[in-house]
C-alpha cells in the first residue's frame, strides 16, 4: 500500500516527498492512512466503479462546501482520484473521542452546540445535489434496532436486557417534521479533540451527512456523552429543542447504542463495544 500511496502523491501532488505511511483505521465505507502526519489519504471499500467514482465526487465536493461553513475544522481536501476511489485531505488535528476521553466533557458542549447550530441552519439549496435526504421512518429503526439486540444480546448484561426489550416492543415517537442539513454520524468516534486542553479540534467523516432530523446529531451525543452533557449542549444549540426533539434524541441514542454493540460485537472492534456497554446505563436509564 505504501508504494500506492507514494504513486498516487506523485501524480496529484508531484515534488511533494513521502516520509511516512501509516494505517490510521477502517470504517464502514473506507480505509484511511496518515502521510507524514500531514494528510489523510482514505480508499473506498465501494466494489462497484461508478458508485465508488461517484461517491468520490461528491465527497470531495461536499466537504469543500462544509469547510466554507462550519465553525469547526473539518477535512479540506487537497486532490481526488475518483477512478482509483481516493481522496486526500488535509488532517485535522485532535484524537478521537471515543478513544481520547477528556476529564471535563462538559467543556466540550459549547463548541458542540455552537456547531451544530450553524450546521442546521445551513440553507438546503447550498448542500444541493451534495447529500440526499435521509427519512427511513421510525418502524425501520426499531426492526434494524432489534436485529442489533439480538446480534449483541450475549455481551449486554442480564440487568440491561429488560428495559431494552421494553423499548423494542414500544411504539415509536412521532416522526420528525422539520428536516435539515446534519453530519448524520456525530459519534464520539468522529469529534477530535485536544485531550489536555479538554477542546473539541475537529469533525469528521462526512460519509452520511444528509437532509434528516436535526435531532439525530442530537440523540449521538447524548449516547456518548451522557444526558448532563446533552443539556449542555442543548442550551447552546441555536435550534431548540422542545418535548417532542427530547424524545426522538432519546430514540436515537438508544437506537444507536445498540447499533454500536452490534457492531462491536460483528467486527471485533473493542473501542465500540466496551464505549456502548458503558453508555447502557445512562441510555435506557
């Protein structure tokens, strides 16, 4: 993969030297690798050509459009390859979160709000042709959020299991009205931060950003930071949050943690599975 990589640089950045090459991680859709701790180079793990081409594009397009408009770093891209399905940018510095916990939490829910108040706000018709709108109603949550239980029931603990199983067979909350412009991901995977400094540096993988519920970016963050820090960073979210949003945050979390268990479980992926286990409590409290 190195020698890739180096062939790669030379053609979309010629004259710039390659030092090092590191694996930095996989995901759902891709593969990424740090160069000279300056620059990310990410693959797609799309099969098929023209979707992979496709994505690629839109991506690098994407977070050209982000980068004018969030009032946190985000990855800028410096070179797209969408035949070869690459895409580089530059790093953003920080941690993950869900990996680099920080001692005060609460620190970050400022910028967190901040963020996602610009975010929501974003006019639609500037994020046009970039991301599309995402409204699977709340009964394919809850089938999906099932399949997830069953696939992690065997790592979530006895003591757990009853309050789970009670949402599962609950009916869902009213589906949103209101939809905007949202990360669509906001996991404590994807916040970067200064860990002695307690501060948020970064957002990334824009993979799923959509038009959907702005609550969905809300209810991630109550699952990895707790319901303390949620209301934090509510009271800085320029968007509100009434009765109704605290229940679809509510359905989101415990939607996602188990999705995170799931996951954990299906890939092995410890960070995942013990960071989920952790946030039952507070989730299905």
């Amino acid at each position: 993969m190195d020698d890739e990589i180096r062939a790669l640089l030379a053609r979309h950045l010629p004259g710039r030297p390659v030092r090092s090459v590191v694996r930095l991680g996989e995901g759902y859709d891709n593969v990424a690798y740090e160069v000279d701790g300056e620059l990310v180079v990410r693959f797609s793990k799309e099969d098929d050509p023209e979707e992979r081409s496709a994505a690629i594009r839109r991506d690098a397009d994407l977070l050209t459009a982000v980068a004018a408009l969030s009032p946190l770093p985000v990855p800028e891209p410096v070179f797209a390859d969408p035949e070869a399905g690459v895409l580089g940018y530059v790093k953003v510095p920080g941690a993950p979160l869900h990996e680099n916990p920080v001692a005060e939490p609460a620190r970050l829910a400022p910028a967190l709000g901040g963020f996602l108040g610009a975010l929501h706000q974003v006019p639609l018709e500037r994020m046009d042709g970039l991301v599309e709108p995402d409204t699977a109603p709340f009964t394919e949550w809850l089938a999906e959020a099932e399949d997830d239980y069953r696939a992690g029931a065997g790592r979530i603990p006895a003591a757990a299991r009853a309050a789970i199983e009670d949402f599962l067979g609950s009916a869902p909350p009213p589906e949103p009205r209101d939809l905007v412009f949202c990360h669509n991901d906001l996991g404590a995977e994807h916040i970067l931060v200064d860990v002695r400094a307690g501060a948020v540096t970064g957002i990334i993988d824009w993979t799923d950003a959509a038009v959907t519920d702005p609550v969905h970016d809300l209810g991630l963050l109550y699952r990895d930071l707790g319901p303390e820090v949620f209301e934090l960073v509510v009271a800085r979210y320029d968007g509100g949050l009434d009765e109704a949003g605290r229940e679809r945050a509510l359905f989101y979390a415990r939607c996602g943690v188990l999705g995170d268990i799931a996951y954990g479980v299906r890939t092995g992926r410890r960070p995942y599975l013990d960071n989920a286990l952790a946030n039952l409590g507070h989730t299905f409290a």
